[in-house]
C-alpha cells in the first residue's frame, strides 16, 4: 500500500515540470530559517532549481540548491534577549524591527552577486520572500518580473493584514506584541489601538520607506513597496486554526503551520538514560535560542528550582549554568538539546516554554502539554492560544513564582488535561494533505497560473467605502431633503390657507368629545 503511494508520488513528481525558483530571506534571526530550510530543501528534492538569497548558506546543499550568502554581513542574532515583558521591550522590539528591516535591506542589495542576479535578467518561475519587518525583497522580485509567493514563520504581523485585505478588528484578531487573545478586555483593546498604530506608523514611515530609498540606489523605476506587496500572489502562513483559531483569511492566504517539524529520533548517552530512568516521567523547560535564562531574576529562578524539587518529575533545562547541578537526579541542564527527539519521547509530560512558535508547533505535533511563559515578539499571542486552543496554561512572567508555576504544572500533568492535549494533536494532524505539500503545491500553483490575481476585493477597497460613509452621505443627503421638502410643504400650506390648519384640529376635537 505504501509503495503504490509512493510509487504514485515519485510518477506524478517526475513528470512534474521543474521550477526555477528564487528564494529571498533577507532576516538574520536563525530560529525563522530553521522553518525556511525544511520548504526550500523539499522544493530541491522534488526536482526544482532553487536559488536562495539568505544569512544561511546550506553546508551540504542537495542537488539544484544555490546560495547567494550574506552571511558574516550582521551578526547573527543569538541568547541575548532578556527575559522582560513590559511596555519598554514592546516599544523596543518595534525599534530593533524597524532598525533591523533597513539594515537587512542595506546588506542585501549591496552585495554584489543580488546585483549581478537582477542585472542578468534570469527567469524565474516564482520568487518566494520572506514576510516579516521588511518588503525589501518585493524590489528584486518586481526587477525579475516574477510571480511571488510570501511566505512566514510565524503569526501575522500588523502591517500584514491591511496588504492582503485581511480582516483586522483588535476585538477578535489577537496582537503579535500583547496579551489578551481572541477576547481582550476593553482595557487591552486600547493597548492594542496605541500600540498597532506605533508599529505600523515605524514600518510605513521608516522601513518602507528606507528600504524604498535603498532600492533606488541601485535599481531604476521600482514602484512603492506597498503596491508590490499587495500583488504577492499567495501568502503562506505559519498557522493552523486548530491552534491560532478560525480566522478571516482571503483564498490566497494559506495556512502551513507545522511543516518543519522533524521524526523524533532516539535520545543518546546521558540524556537517553535520564530520560529513560525518569520514573514518574520528564518536564522540558526551554526559553529558545535568542532568550537568556541568565537573565531572569535570582528570586524567579530559585521559584523554578523550588518547584523542580517539589515535583515528582525530572527536569531537562536548556541552559548552561552549571551550578544549578546540584540535584543530578533531578535536573538535566546543557546549552545544546535535541528538543524535538525530547519533545517526541514517551517520558516527557510537559514542556516549559516562551512559546515561540518553532517549539509551540512541535509541542502540538507530539500532544506535549505548554505552561506557556511570554516574552517578546509573537510570544504573547502565541501564549493565548496555547491557552485558548487547550495545548496548554499561560504563567506570565509578573505572577512567576512558587505556587503558581506550581499550579500550573499540576493542572497540565492532568491526566484529563493531557488527554485533552492529545485531542488537539490529532486535529493537529487531521488534514486533507501535510503541510509541506500544502507549501510546494501553492508555490507550484502560482509558477502555474501566472496571468491571474487572487487578491480579494476587499484589499482594495477605499476606506470611505469600506467604512459605508459615501451610503451614509446620500441617505443623509436624502433625508436633508425629505425633512426640507415637508417643511417647505408644510409653510406653503399654512401660507395659503392661515387658519384652516387651527379649524381642522378643532373639529377633531370637537368630535371627539
Ligand atoms: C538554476 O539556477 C541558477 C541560478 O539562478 C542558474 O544559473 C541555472 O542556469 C539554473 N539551472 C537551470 C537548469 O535552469
Ligand atoms: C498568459 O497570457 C499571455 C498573454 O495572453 C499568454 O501568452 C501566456 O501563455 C499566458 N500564460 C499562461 C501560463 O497561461
């Protein structure tokens, strides 16, 4: 049965045309490539030309894989972000957002193989870009003449909704940078009025236009970034509704969420054996690659290490303090982890976690309970629907102590709580086609059918309209006249016949009495 299967597949690939295809990754941050690499290296392996411009160049690329690198252009972004939620880290996130999206831009038109790419006039099928804090790459892909495909690792970011005619409402749509969900409070609506209207008053008015400003230092006639955004063809979400909820999204936007997720493979040496041996099963806490568990507070870290003790679940820790070994059989801490084979292992229970995307997606595919901790960017967002979805509970970090982080390991180690988990990751996996075949067949279809547009009316819809106020000024218009041909009315009458009005009235009267 599966040998027809993949005898079938392997028939209709190879007779499938070959693409060449020019992937566009000007962001530095690794945890967003991690997620890029598993599509871009499929499309290869399927028999595609693919070309990427990225910090990432593949060390044993397969066959048809070209790198255009930048890497060594900006340092990579790794474990330095403090574990702080306040307004400050949100206003800066949108700093480090606008001053990394020049910079990206900067770097990659400069280098002079982008060039010698745009100036040779290859043909290219289909150009797929990162979506994320710049629409730089827009620029190269309109100079190639191509269709384009945008694609993301994560939730949508504010700037993303407007461009594709996807709804955006703060009292149902959940805000990347805030708290609150599917169902803020009017409290959190204000916060996400303010804080919408900041990022994308920095995107529009410094990235956009810097990266405009960049383009037109090398290439002629490129037309504003914004227009070029709104021709993407498809957008490729990195979301499922089975976690991040029922959304509003046109037919070109597509959600793939959970694609990059590897086959957990068996744990080895120390690690294998402390996880085997863990009686009463394993608890993994791990805050990402760009989040310094150094920098959480001494008070919060004994509050975790207290609970490590109180529980009867060992512990794997990614973090590289060594100090904190005094309990070897309780704790396991290294700055490496293989967190997919120890998400996948039967042992492990629970999972800590910033919920950042990458590690939220793999917690759902292996049905491994979150106590979701935010911290920046998409994390709080993410954090509500782990909730909100049932994957998981939310500690944030201002009420992270003892007792609560305690409670919440408690109420996740339920045996019906992680019954429920395993639910939601079989809907997880419950799907017409896996995800990554979802990616590749989008992106072939838009290499396809390039003399259309799937954009939906909606996207470009003026505001006056959208908003009803052209319908409201002729009603009003109409009722203005109305009410003034009735009075006008009413005077001619009372004009013509004075007195006749007053008589009429008092005959009523009069017969009614
Ligand atoms: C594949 O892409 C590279 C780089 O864009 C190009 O030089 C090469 O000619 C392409 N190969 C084929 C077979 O189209
Ligand atoms: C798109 O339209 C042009 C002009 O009508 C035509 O030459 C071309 O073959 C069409 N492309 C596809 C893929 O149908």
């Amino acid at each position: 049965m599966n040998l027809t299967i993949t005898l079938v597949f392997l028939v209709l690939t190879s007779t499938v045309r070959s693409l060449n295809i020019l992937g566009i990754f000007p962001y530095h941050g690794t945890s967003h490539f991690l997620v890029f690499r598993v599509y871009l290296r499929e499309l290869a392996n399927r028999g595609h030309n693919v070309t990427v411009i990225s910090h990432f160049p593949e060390k044993n690329p397969p066959a048809n894989y070209q790198d255009i690198s930048l890497a060594g252009t900006i340092e990579v972004l790794k474990d330095d972000m403090p574990v702080e939620k306040s307004y400050t880290s949100i206003i800066n996130t949108a700093l480090f957002l606008t001053f990394t999206g020049k910079e990206n831009c900067e770097v990659m038109v400069k280098n002079k193989q982008v060039q010698d790419l745009v100036h040779s006039k290859a043909k290219f099928d289909v150009v797929v870009v990162e979506q994320f804090n710049s629409d730089c790459a827009f620029g190269i892909a309109y100079k190639l003449k191509a269709p384009v495909v945008g694609m993301m690792s994560h939730i949508l970011m504010p700037w993303h909704y407007q461009r594709l005619g996807i709804p955006y409402n703060t009292a149902y749509v959940p805000f990347h940078f805030l708290e609150g969900g599917t169902k803020p409070s009017l409290y959190q609506r204000v916060e996400r009025v303010l804080f919408d209207v900041y990022f994308r008053t920095l995107y529009y008015f410094v990235t956009q236009r810097s990266d405009q400003n960049t383009l037109a230092r090398y290439f002629d006639e490129i037309p504003p970034l914004d227009q070029l955004a709104g021709e993407m063809k498809f957008l490729l979400v990195y979301h499922n509704f089975i976690l991040t909820g029922s959304r509003l999204f046109p037919a070109n936007v597509i959600e793939v969420g959970g694609y990059h997720v590897s086959k957990a493979k068996p744990l080895n040496g120390t690690l294998k054996k402390f996880v085997d041996e863990a009686k009463h099963g394993v608890i993994y806490i791990s805050f990402g690659s760009v989040i310094s568990p150094s920098s959480l507070s001494h008070e919060r870290v004994k509050a975790i290490l207290e609970v490590v003790s109180e529980l009867p679940q060992r512990f794997i820790w990614k973090w590289n303090n060594k100090t904190l070994l005094k309990a070897q059989d309780k704790l396991y801490t290294d700055s490496w982890l293989p967190q997919v084979d120890i998400l996948g292992h039967p042992n492990t229970l629970a999972f800590f976690s910033h919920a950042g995307m990458g590690g939220t997606t793999e917690a759902i595919h292996f049905g491994v309970p979150i106590v979701a901790m935010p911290v920046l960017g998409d994390q709080p967002a993410n954090g509500a629907a782990i909730e909100e979805s049932g994957l998981g509970v939310q500690v944030q970090i201002r009420d992270l102590n003892k007792e609560n982080l305690l409670a919440a390991f408690r109420k996740v180690l339920d045996v019906k709580f992680r019954e429920r988990v395993k639910q939601v990751s079989k809907a997880w996996h419950d799907r017409p086609m896996p995800p990554l075949d979802t990616a590749i067949y989008w992106t072939e279809f838009a290499a396809r059918h390039t003399n259309f547009t799937f954009r939906t009316a909606a996207a470009d819809v003026p505001l006056y309209q959208h908003f009803y106020l052209d319908v409201i000024c002729v009603f009003s218009i109409f009722v203005v006249i109305l009410v003034g041909a009735i009075r006008l009315s009413l005077r001619v009458c009372r004009s013509k016949s004075p007195g006749k009005a007053s008589e009429k009235k008092q005959s009523k009267k009069s017969k009614r009495a």
